[in-house]
C-alpha cells in the first residue's frame, strides 16, 4: 500500500477549499470501507485522504413525517436500520442496509459513500432511485441538489466536478398507501455483491387494489444504477395483477445492457431482471396491504 | 490385534490442549513471528497465463532505497532435469524449481519470477513493480480436453506421453495415462439390462484455508538455515527446500508453526525457499507472506477434470460392468490425483469387470496440489450420478442399490487391492435406518439425494517420544502438525496405554531437529500413524515402568502387572503403587524414563461415507438451497468423537462449495478473474444447515484400537448427492459442476 496524507475537514467550507485544492489526487473518506481497500490494492492512485466525518452535516439523520428524511453523506447504515420511523417509511432502503456488506461493515459504510463509489451493483442506489430521493452536492460556488438517478455517470465516476462533494441526501415524505422494497439476487445468502439489484417503491389507492405510481431502479445491469423510467409508468392507473407486473417487468428487461464477468452472465442478469423486478414489486405493494 | 473396546480415554471428549490458546488468540502462526532486523519479501509474479521470458532486469529494483536484496531463478543452484524423492512420491526438480522462480517460462498468470526483500513490505511491493520482465507471449491452453488436441499449444517441449511403462516420441501436454483392468468389461457390458453413459466435467477449485502462506529464513552464521512457517509437514519442508536449493538436510531446520489450514495445499513449498533465498542474499532474517489473490494464483488449486462414465447393471441392480475415462489437469506441471480418482472411482461396489483409463494433462493453470481426498471427489461425481440414474431407471431405491453392489471384505478393487475388514455397507444402512432418509421430502422444487466415497487412507512415517515428568504427566512429542485436533487424538492414545486422563498428557508439536522423521499431516494419517507411533511409545514407557516397579520391590518383571493406572506385583510379594507415585520415585530406581514409538504401518484401512442431503431449487433463478444434510462415515474408532464430526461436516460443507459456487473463472487470456473470497464463493455459515454427523465404528483391524483416517472421505460424496438432489427436484440431470444458478437456469432451459 503507497503512502498517501491523511487530513480531517471540520466544516463543508473546509472540505470544499481542500478538494478544490488538491484535485483529482484527493478523496473523501468517510467510512473507507471501499476506498482503504481500493488504495490498498492499488486500483485507485490518491495522495491525500480527506476526512469529513467530524462535518455535522454530513452526519445528519432528520426524519419528519411532513418533509421527510435528510440524510448525511457518511451516516452509517446501521444507525439508519436502528430507527424504527425509518424503517417504517422507507423499508426499501432498509433492506439495502441491512445487507451492504456485513455487520462489521455496516457499522461504517455510509449510503452516501456507497453512492459515491458509483458502483454499477451498490445496493444503496436503486432504493434511492425509487424513492425519489435527490443528493446535496456542496462545491466552490455552493450548494446544487440532484435526482440520485443522474449522479452517477459510469463505473466509478460521477457528476461530482472539482472541489465537489456529496453533503446529504433528500428523500420526500412518503405517501400514503405508499411502500418500497429492494432485493438483489446472489448466488450465496450473504456476503456477497449483487448479481442482479431491483428496487420498487408504489403508491397504491385507498381501496389497495390500484397503481396510483410505481417507480423501478435496477442495479448491476448497466453502467450506471438505472432508473426504469418506462416500466414504472406502465404501471401507473393499472390494477394490481401479474399481467399489469409481468408488462413492467418486461420493459425493465429492455433497458438492461448488462455484461458478463465473474459475477454472472449478461443473459442470466437479463432473466434475473424480470424475477426480480416482479419479486420487488410484489414485495412493495404486500408491504402497502399489511400495513394498517 | 485390536484392544479391548472398554477404554477409559478414548470415544470421550476432552478438552483440546491447543484449544484454549487458539480462541483467544495467543496461539502464535507464522504471520505473527517476530525477530529483530527482519526484512519483509514480496513476489513479483506474471501477468501472463503463457510466455518465454526473454529478460528480467531488477536494477530500478535494487536502487529504491528500502530494498536490501532481489532474487531470480539465477539465484537457484542449476536444477537439471532430475527426480528427487520427496517422501510423497517422485517429482521432477526441474519443475519443483521452476515452479518456485520460474526460469525460461510463465506457465500460468501469477507465476513467481522474482522476489525482493526490503526494510517494509511497502517498499518490497513497490519494488516489485520497478522489475522489468520482457515477455514473448504465447497462446494458453486452460481447458484439459482442449490441452490433449494434438494441435494444442506446448507448455513443455520436452514432456513426452507414458503410457503403461512406454514413452511417446513427440512432445505432449499429456503427461501420463494410466489403465486399470478387472475382468472382461466387454462381457460384463454384453450382460447388462440397462447401460447409461454420461460425460461430466468438473471446475478448479481451491482448498481455501483461511491462513495464506507465510514463511521466515534466516540463516545463522554457521549457515545453520532455519524456517519458520506454515506447513502440514515440517519435515517434506526441510526435503523440498534441500533439493530446490541443493543444501544439506543436516543444516536445515523447520520450525512448524500453528497452522490455519491447509487441506493439503500445505504440502508442496512456495515462499519458502524463496524466503531462504532472501535470507541469504542479505544476511538477514526475511519473512515472505502471501495475501489472498497470491494463494488463488499462486498455489494449487484441485484439478479441473473431464470425466465419461459407463455403467451397466442387471434388472435385479447388481452392477455387471463399469468404465472409466478420467482426464485430469495437472496445471501447469505433471503430477494430477488422476492416480487416486482412477483408484477411487469405483472403490464402494464389487464389480467384476472394470476398465478405467486416467489422463494426466499439463495446462496454463497453476500447478495443482493435494485438497482432500485429491481425485476421488471429481471420479465420484461422475461414478455416483449414473449409479442414481441406473436406479432410477430400475426403479430401485438408491441406498437399495448400494446395498445390492457394495464391497466387502475380500471383494478386489480393480487397481489391484484386495478390501480388508470395511465398513461401507454399515454406512449406507446407517443413511437408510436415519430419520433424515425416512422424512417426508414431496414438497414442490424440493428434492433428495444420497451418494457415496471411498479414500484408501495412507499409514506413513511417524516418531513419537514421551518424557515422563515427576508428578505424573507426560510431555508428548510429535512431529505432526495439528490441523484437526490431532493433538488430542493422539495424546488420547497415549493416555489410553498409561492409564492417566487425556490431560496429563502435554502434546507438543517441535521442529525437525526435535522429534525423529514424520511425513506430511495428510492423507488422512495422522491420528492413525501418528497416534500408533503414540501408542508404541507409551508402551515402551510402560515397559519401562514396570522394570522400575520390579526393581523398587526387587521382583521379576514378570511379576508386575499394570492395570488402571496401578502397578502391583503378583505371585507373592502384595506391593502397589499408582504411575503418578513410581514417576516420583524414578531417581531412586534409575533416572529419567523416556519412551520413544516409530512406525511406517502398513493397514491404513480405507474409509467410506454415505451421504443424504435434502435440497430447495428456485427455479426462477437457479440457486440451490440445502435443507438438512447428513453424513455418515465409517471412522473405525472414533478417538475424540468431536473432531471427528468436525472432520465429516468440514468435508460436506468443502464439498457444497464444490458442488454449487466454487470454482476458478477465467478470461479468454487465461486470467483468474475471481481470485478474491468475495467472488470465489465459498460457502458462509448463512448458507449451510447444521450437517448432521453419523459416527459408524467397523474397527480396522491395522491399527491397535481401530482408527481409520476420517479427514477426507467426507468431501468425495457431496457433488453427486447434491446433484442427484437437484435431479430429484427440478427433473434435471446437472453434470457441469459447480451447478450454480446460471448453469442450472441454462439446464432448465429458462436462458
């Protein structure tokens, strides 16, 4: 492992003046769970560690009923699992969470750092995706905010320009009759990376009966995590059957353009697409039902 | 002669002697030692699967300030193409050499060609990347069916095919070909209702202990060499590293340290002499360690194997004739288990007419190394599932089936040996007599398997020497290494002679300057060999002891008996005295009592299991879910019951790995692209159901009180049970292991 300097930014100022500075050779660390290994097994070249987990504001976690959930960039998932209204209204980014890795290191990965690793399989993303959920970016000249679907732009790489980093992320309040669910498929039942992701959150009607909006993410099929504009709105005004499920599922498969590689083939991630687009789905809208 | 079955020691369960230490961390491994002026190695290793080295030049090397030494082959002694002996067969020195620092070829992307030793092993490593290697780079060859083309890219010009004591005249990437013949397979085919055939092929696989290697030199100034480091032999290390660096065995110690694993791949040497090497450019104490990607390319996987299997039987289900085709890889050198899986694949039936035919094939993948019962796994894949299927198609239960074939005692193996006292019948009726085979399975997409193993078990050299202490206890010194609790297993045998609980044994494994000559902890010896070597050498003691109790009483030895611990005299003079009060007395009655047991036995006794394991498919996605999963294994005599469950459900849960995830993946360069525990997809504990662990005892009558080997046979049934399982759920025969979700998606036609 190289040598690079480590240095601690107490304020978003701070931080920006010292990414501005330093360019591309510096890196936010908050929970280095993707960055110290990446720099230990020199896939990624950087000389200075900038450390922002003493910012308050990257260590938000304000949830309320009316606004929604503020969330700072290096809040760890495991105090996002701890809080029961959390869970309550975003169970689709829950399930994300809980399985990023293991308990270890959902003690200190971050949501937002797994967004701003930009990894094509991040389980944090497509949850995001689906709840509508935008990102606060800080830079020299301020703040800009972002729907989390266009932050990343390739493997690793996001829209973030010099001197950027990423503050928070905003999700809206749920709706009612409103619920989300994500689900990846490996071949293990834990500790693995996503052959396949797939996130749904719906709206239903009061009767349960009817799609007022459904929004799909995907990940590990693309580039990018993927925002299934098309297939989502199939949905809308349909009634809950597998027809209406099987429709979207279908359209998710299309905007797929996955690769083969060590973590599965391009036509089974195809496949899996639909299973599991459908499973997401269906877990969303039990999860509307069983609510009281 | 076996002993009386009413022991005091062995069958119970005490505590292991290393135990404590290991769970709380103070048990020392070879990562963990320390000395001062250590310098820290790296290995710089090829990023090609196939090519010539043209040049290597490590001057921008050596001038990083930092660096203290860089090694190459030229550092070896010449290594002409000549055969050492190593205790574990014969092997080419010119390949063991090459394989170590490779010479004039890379023969697989993360073959060694040089190393550096530096003050910190970031310097080391950035060393490694200022070496400059200039490559002619080749075509590799990464599948064995494709290596036997006759058009097939050479790794070895030189290699010539032999076959059955003649050699070929040309060149060939097929090393060897062995023939086993029993009978007249023809016939036996001629008189079969029912003949199924299937071609099967199986993946490389690691043995994935959780310890990379590691291993310091340091040479005294003297040139006394000593190595500490990771090993399931010291002594096949003090041999390897004599030959490959061509220095007396007298001036090499080997200090094995405690051992993370090893399955097997902790046999053939790496780092070590390449430590050596270091040590002695330097003059300093060099620790070399390997991380996780360095074992997966670096070190020997299990082969990869294509295997076609013909099987015939009789509509009553007796098995007329059997054939074998197996073609192994070899990797990168000669030297596959084809030898064992021909030996194994039939091994469970009495079968008149066989015929099997083994390939050993060279390819652009690393040397291949010993991993539990080496072959007999891939042979058994093939061997069990038309055995399943020519039951299926007689409509006779499978254990059924194995009950009507399964060998006995005097039935001949068709490699030669005839069966002593076995146990295989025990274990299939044990399978069909438990709950787990008499549940209900008819759930959709669930399904049952069974299947069968055999592994030969080796005997080997073993040394032991006891040092008998004042207050009574014994300190036990041994020379095998302790992967499995074979500190307590043999220090139980020990005990079991002398009378005194399993702790007042203190077993200490010691480097090979301290103990007499044992061969490698494999082979699923050590208890057994290790342990008898345990046995003679508490009889010696016991001799010894009562000579001491005839001279304290002034009687004839004949005249003293031992019996639960007490020595008493008979015929005449009552006089008694506990072991514990005579070891106080041995000053008065001569000094010191030292026992010391060496043997190279020759009953090992061959071990089998029979497995039943119940499966859940998804067939949306193809992953294979196992329910409950029971082994059953005939150990002979089970010393430390407890480790020998652990053995059996460690060898079913390797081999679940085998049989769903497990395997290398490679790219079209020959590039390993899953060289990582996250993608390389062992098995976690979130994915295995308790295994249910069946103790049979059919005594082997080689060893005093019964053992046979218990450490390997346990992964040879998994992948056929597994598959048949599979079968018996989704209706789809998987012969392509590992059976993981895309190929079994591909397999039912959903992609």
């Amino acid at each position: 492992m190289r040598d690079f300097s480590y240095i601690a930014a107490n304020t978003i100022p701070e931080a920006v003046a010292l990414l501005d500075e330093k360019g591309e050779s510096a890196r936010i660390l908050a929970g280095g769970t993707d960055l110290i290994v990446q720099v230990r097994e020199a896939r990624r070249d950087v000389d200075w560690m900038i450390d922002v987990k003493s910012i308050p504001e990257v260590n938000a976690l304000d949830y309320n009923i009316a606004t929604g959930l503020t969330l700072g960039a290096a809040v760890e998932c495991y105090k996002i699992y701890a809080d029961d209204a959390i869970c309550n209204a975003y169970p689709g980014l829950i399930d994300a969470t809980k399985i990023i890795g293991g308990t270890a290191i959902q003690g200190r990965a971050a949501v937002g750092g797994n967004l701003c690793n930009a990894s094509p399989a991040a389980d944090g993303i497509p949850p995001l995706i689906v709840l509508n959920a935008s990102c606060v970016i800080a830079g020299p000249n301020g703040l800009r905010e972002l729907p989390v679907e266009q932050f990343c732009t390739a493997p690793g790489q996001t829209v973030l320009e010099k001197g950027e980093m990423l503050v928070s992320l905003k999700v809206p309040a749920p709706k009612s009759n409103s619920s989300s669910f994500y689900l990846r498929f490996i071949p293990r039942n834990e500790m693995d990376i996503a052959v396949v992701g797939a996130g749904a959150s719906v709206v239903l009607d009061d009767a349960k009966q009817t799609i007022v909006s459904a929004r799909i993410g995907l990940a590990a099929v693309a580039p990018t995590p993927l925002f299934a504009e098309e297939a989502s709105a199939l949905l809308a005004g349909q009634e809950v059957s597998d027809a209406a499920i099987d429709e979207a599922a279908a359209a998710a498969q299309a905007i797929a353009r996955p690769i083969s590689d060590m973590r599965g083939t391009a036509e089974q991630r195809t496949h899996l697409v639909g299973v599991l687009t459908r499973r997401a789905l269906n877990g969303a809208i039990e999860r509307v039902r069983e609510a009281t | 002669m076996l002993e009386n079955k009413d022991y005091k020691v062995i069958g119970t369960r005490p505590i292991r002697h290393d135990g404590v230490d290991k769970v709380t961390g103070r048990a020392l491994y070879g990562a963990d030692f320390q000395m001062a002026g250590l310098l820290h190695g790296r290995v710089l290793r090829s990023p090609h699967a196939h090519a010539k080295i043209i040049s290597i030049d490590t001057s921008r090397a050596e001038a990083l300030p930092g660096v203290k030494g860089v090694v190459t082959a030229k550092d070896l002694p010449g290594a002409e193409d000549r055969i050492a002996d190593l205790g574990e067969g014969a092997v080419n020195l010119k390949h063991l050499c090459d394989n170590v620092l490779a010479s004039d070829k890379v023969l697989y992307k993360g073959h060694a060609i040089a190393a550096v030793a530096a003050t910190n092993p970031h310097i080391a490593e950035e060393a490694c990347t200022l070496i400059d290697v200039e490559y002619e780079v080749l075509p590799p060859v990464l599948e064995v069916r494709q290596a036997m083309e006759p058009d097939a890219p050479l790794l070895h010009e030189t290699l010539k095919t032999t076959s059955m004591g003649e050699t070929a005249d040309e060149p060939s990437n097929v090393a060897s070909h062995i023939q086993h013949k029993l009978g007249d397979p023809e016939k036996g085919f001629a008189e079969a209702d029912v003949i199924i055939e299937r071609e099967f092929v199986t993946g490389t696989v690691h043995q994935g202990y959780i310890e990379p290697h590691n291993a310091t030199a340091h040479y005294n100034q003297d040139g006394q060499l000593t190595i500490w480091c990771s090993t399931q032999g010291a002594f096949t290390v003090r041999e390897q590293v004599a030959e490959i660096l061509q220095y007396p065995i007298s001036k090499i110690k080997v200090v094995p340290m405690e051992i993370g694993g090893g399955f097997g791949g902790k046999i053939s040497v790496y780092i070590k002499p390449v430590a050596a090497l270091l040590a002695k450019k330097t003059g300093k104490p060099v620790k070399v360690l390997m991380n996780r990607a360095d074992v997966f390319e670096g070190t020997g996987p299990t082969p990869a194997s294509f295997i076609r299997v013909k099987m015939g039987a009789t509509k009553e289900g007796k098995i007329t004739a059997a054939q074998g085709y197996l073609a192994f890889e070899a990797g990168a050198y000669p030297g596959s288990p084809v030898g064992p899986g021909a030996m194994c694949i039939f091994a469970p039936y009495s079968i008149e007419n066989v015929i099997i035919d083994g390939y050993d094939v060279v390819v652009n993948k690393p040397k291949t190394a010993p991993y539990r019962a080496p072959g007999a796994p891939n042979a058994a894949f093939g061997s069990e599932t038309v055995l399943d299927e020519i039951a299926e198609k007689l409509g006779i239960d499978p254990l059924e089936i194995r009950l009507i074939n399964g060998a006995k005692e005097g039935d001949r193996r068709a490699d030669g040996p005839v069966h002593p006292r076995i146990g295989f019948i025990e274990t299939v009726e044990a399978a069909k007599a438990h709950p787990h085979y008499t549940a209900p399975n008819g759930k959709k997409h669930h399904g049952r398997g069974v299947a069968s193993g055999y592994w030969f078990n080796i005997g080997l050299e073993s040394s032991v020497t006891i040092n008998v202490n004042s207050d009574g206890t014994i300190n036990l010194i041994e020379g095998s290494t302790d992967i499995g609790g074979t500190r307590a297993s043999i220090a139980m045998q020990a005990a079991e002679v002398l009378g005194i609980p399993a702790e007042s044994v203190n077993p200490s494994v010691v480097d090979t300057n301290s103990v007499g000559y044992t061969a490698v902890t494999g082979g699923s010896r050590t208890t057994y060999a290790t342990g008898y070597a345990a046995y003679e050498a508490a009889q010696d003691v016991k001799r010894q002891m009562i000579a001491r109790a005839a001279k304290l009483w002034e009687v004839d030895e004949a005249n003293v008996q031992f019996a639960d611990g007490e020595f008493s005299s008979i015929n005449g003079k009552e006089e008694q005295i506990s072991f514990r009060d005579l070891c106080a007395r041995f000053g008065e009655t001569g000094g010191p009592v030292v026992g010391s047991g060496t043997v190279n036995p020759g009953g090992a006794g061959g071990a089998y299991a029979t497995h039943v394991v119940d499966v859940e498919v998804d067939e949306e996605t193809g992953k294979v879910d196992i329910l409950r999963y029971t082994a059953v294994q005939d150990a002979g005599k089970a010393i430390h019951p407890s480790y020998v469950e652990g053995q059996i459900q460690g060898g079913a849960v390797q081999g679940i790995g085998w049989a769903l995830n497990e395997e290398y993946i490679y790219n079209a360069e020959g590039e390993m692209t899953n060289a990582s525990f996250l993608d390389y997809r062992m098995p976690t504990c979130l994915d295995l159901p308790m295994i249910d662990a069946v103790i049979v005892e059919v005594p082997n009558p080689g060893h005093p009180y019964g053992v046979r080997g218990v450490g390997e046979v346990p992964i040879v049934p998994p992948m056929a049970a597994i598959a048949n399982a599979v079968y018996d759920a989704i209706g789809v025969r998987m012969t392509e292991l590992p059976m993981s979700p895309d190929r079994l998606l591909k397999a039912m036609g959903k992609i």
